[in-house]
C-alpha cells in the first residue's frame, strides 16, 4: 500500500469526522441554542474525544460559525437555483 493510499483514506475519514461534528452541532444548536451548546455534548453525541473537536475547530466559536455557514448556505443555494 502506498503512502498516498494511507493519507487519501485519512483524510477521507477526517472530513467524514468533521462533517458529523457540523451535524451534530446544528442539531444541538437547533435544539437547545447557542448559549447552552457544550463541546462536551458534542462530542458525545459525535462519538469523538472534544480533543478530536480542536482536531478540526480552533475553538468553540470556529465550530458554531462552521455549522452556521454550512446551515445557512443551503438554503441560500436552493433560492439561487430558482
């Protein structure tokens, strides 16, 4: 197996993670709001370490801009497109 092969599955598997952590953030987000969302709950919910959060997000506040940009531009897309 070739060193490509190895860091194309990793980074595959990193954006799946990263992803999910999105998912789940809006989810949370959605549910209980800004101001009670937890990197804990998160993680949790995530299945990850909040180690694994940092991972991919400088901090709390990257996160939860990440997941409005992704929750945000959908529907942004979908109104162009008409």
């Amino acid at each position: 197996m070739s060193d490509d092969a190895v860091s194309d599955g990793a980074g595959a598997e990193s954006d799946s993670t990263r992803e999910r952590l999105i998912e789940v953030t809006i989810q949370l987000l959605d549910e209980r709001g800004n101001h009670a969302l937890r990197l804990a709950d998160v993680a949790r919910e995530a299945g990850v370490a909040v180690s694994t959060i940092y991972a991919h997000f400088r901090d709390r506040t990257d996160l939860v801009a990440a997941a409005r940009l992704v929750q945000f531009r959908a529907p942004a897309e979908v109104a162009l497109e008409m």
